[in-house]
C-alpha cells in the first residue's frame, strides 16, 4: 500500500543533512558545553554556530538567540517571561483567538493570577481586526502575541503593520512588547525580526525538517525576561540546564537548510495546493476551504466538508496509506472543535468536518491525485453513516 505523508505542519522528517551535522555530537563530541576541557570546548563551538548561523537567518545577534527544548517553551517563555518581569508596569496583555494552545493555555493561566487578557476576534478568513487592537491597546499593556501564520487554517497574519500599530502607540517607551508565534512560518516566509518589527518571536526545528525537542527565541537585547527554568545559568540566565548539542546543531542546520529552499520550494507547493484545492471543491459536494484563500501558507490546505466528522476521515485515509489531521496534531485527543474554526464563526457541525492536508518537500502530484481517487468515495461512505445529517449522499 502506498504510503502518503500529507502532515507536515505537524511534524517533520529530519533531512540527511541536519542528521550528518547533528552526528558528531551523538558519538565523540559529547561533553558538555560548560566544560572547560577540549570536547567540553568541542561542543560549546557546535552550539555558537548554530547561534550565529540562525541570527544570520533572523536578521538578529547571536546574543539575542535562546535555545530551548520546544516552541511551546519558547512561547511559554515569551508569554510569562514577560508578565513577571514587567508585571509592576501593568498586567493587561493582547492575544489573538487563534494562537496556538502554547499562548492561549499561558494566558489563560495567567488570567487565574490576576491578568486582564484580551482576546483578539478575528474575521471569516482568519485574520486579525487591525482596528480591534488598536483600540485594545492601553497604557498598562504590557504584551500583545500574534501568531505569524496559523498552523491549522495556513492564515497569514499582517506582522508589520500590527508592528507599525503597536510602535506608534508606545512612541519612545519600550512596552508593549510585541510577541509572535513563527513556528509554521519558518520555511515558508522571511523570518527577518526588523522586517517584521517583533520584539520577541518563537520557531522550532520539528516544522522545518529538524530534530523534535528543540526550538528558539529571539529576543532583543534591550527586553529583560524572568526565566521560567532556573539552574545553572546557560543561555544568558534564561534557560538552565545541560544544552542538548546535538539537537541544537541540528536545528540550526536545519533552519539554514529551510532558508535555502524557502523561494523555490514555496513556488512548488503553491501550485500542487491549489491544484489540490481546485479539485476537492469541485468534486466534493458541500465542501469549503478555510482560511484565506491568498494570504495562506504556500502548503496549507483546510477544508470542512459537510456531515461528516473529521476524525473519522482521518482514520479512513490512514487505512488507504494517507496520513492527514483534522488540525493542530497538539490538540488530536481533543474531541471539541478547533477553536480557530470556531473564531471564524464557522458552525460546530461544519468544524468538525474538517480536514487538514499539509504538503512538503517529498509530496508529488502523483500523491495528490491518489488522494482525489480515494477521497470521494470515503466522503460517500461516511456520509451514509452520519449521525450530523442525512442530506448529503452523493
């Protein structure tokens, strides 16, 4: 049976490339980067160019990298490192209704101490009101965090100009601090922090064929942080503990890597997304796509389709060799629907029919045609079982 990866927004495979860099440091260079002896030294040298080799990337210094074991670290460090260090200027923070779980479940958390959180609407096609966060914004905002791109829907969000608003509103002070969540934009856009005017902003390695386990946060060297893992002092205070080299060089090879191919490979995609686009709203009765039809990642495809439950779908492709999601692979155990579906006003029977196909460097067309060949017929079939509605047979 043939076997179709069409999940990349979830994960990745790790590319040879990253591997080879990543080996070194699994077999003879293993000492610990505090070390003062040669292979202590060894893999102190391995994790600073991985540092300098993404800060290149991000347009940032290296001093402004932190390495950490996840993006969910990452932004859990941006969201609370941020609240207690700047709490006694103002506990109001601004975050969209569509973040990743990693900002949402910190803000929430930080709403049980005693933080205001606004949540930000978003309109039909994903995208934040810009005029909403202007009015939002107040003296005592410490914080606003808008994801680059959603990892369900594919939404691009406008990171300039929501940098341009809050810029203008803080004139020469410092805060708010403007926070993003870049993880499945890394690959696919420019991640350059002065183009985009970020304060803080969050990738990993898993998305962008890495290794899983580690991530990074650029920070600007004038913004103070309370770390929220404490220890033994490496990078720069903010994230104690014995470095994993390994992953770390792996992931910086891996970013280099993506950057590389970012322009050829998102043309590539663009085309076989919508030509996969085009055919599922075409021969699937009763089906739409989610998020912005333009302003989307170049590999994004999210469709609901009516009465039928995504999950279902999803296991019935698994049985034809297709690995597919309904959307964040964080939230797969979660039998509620996608809250960033529910955002968009799309009605729970409707968001719990989606489907959400990911393309990468090993998808072909071949595989997207196997896809329309198979599909149809599982639509057909699960419709006939429903319990959501009987009106759809064909």
């Amino acid at each position: 049976m043939r076997k179709i990866y069409l999940d990349y927004a979830a994960t990745t495979y790790i590319d040879p490339i990253v591997l080879d860099k990543m080996l070194p440091f699994l077999k003879g260079n293993f000492g610990n980067p505090s070390s003062l002896y040669s292979i202590g030294r060894q893999a102190k040298m391995g994790i600073e160019y991985a540092r300098v080799s993404v800060a290149k990337i991000l347009g940032a210094s290296s001093q402004e990298i932190i390495f950490t074991g996840s993006g969910t670290e990452s932004d859990n460090l941006a969201i609370f490192g941020v609240a207690k260090f700047y709490q006694n200027k103002g506990k109001h923070i601004i975050v969209s209704k569509i973040e990743h779980k990693a900002v949402l479940e910190a803000a929430k958390k930080l709403e049980k101490e005693g933080f205001e959180i606004i949540y930000l609407d978003v309109d039909s096609k994903g995208l934040v009101n810009l005029l909403e966060l202007k009015k939002s914004l107040r003296s005592d905002t410490i914080l606003v965090s808008v994801m680059y791109a959603n990892n369900e829907i594919g939404t691009i969000q406008p990171i300039a100009k929501i940098s341009e608003i809050i810029r203008e509103f803080r004139k020469e002070n410092l805060l708010p601090l403007f926070h993003t969540d870049a993880c499945q934009a890394a690959g696919a856009l420019t991640l350059n922090v002065k183009k985009l005017g970020v304060d803080l902003l969050t990738i990993n390695g898993s998305k962008i064929y890495g290794p899983k386990g580690v991530g990074c946060l650029y920070k600007a060297k004038d913004i103070k942080l309370d770390p929220i893992i404490v220890g033994g002092g490496q990078e720069n205070n903010l994230r104690a503990g014995t470095e994993n080299v390994a992953l770390i060089a792996g992931f910086g090879e891996a970013l280099k890597l993506a950057e590389k191919l970012r322009l050829r490979e998102s043309r590539r995609l663009k085309k076989l997304r919508d030509y996969l686009i085009k055919r599922i709203l075409k021969i699937i009765p009763h089906s739409q796509l989610n998020g912005h039809p333009e302003k989307r990642l170049s590999n994004n495809i999210n469709i609901s389709i009516a009465s039928i439950e995504g999950e279902a779908l999803v296991l019935m492709l698994d049985k034809y060799g297709v690995f597919a999601s309904t959307g964040s692979a964080c939230a797969s155990h979660d039998l509620n629907p996608s809250h960033v579906l529910l955002a968009m006003g799309l009605a729970p029977e409707l968001a719990h029919g989606s489907l959400r196909l990911t393309l990468g460097r090993k998808t072909t067309k071949m595989d997207l045609d196997y896809v329309m060949k198979i599909l149809p017929e599982i639509i057909y079939k699960l419709r006939k079982i429903s319990s959501i509605s009987s009106n759809y047979k064909k």
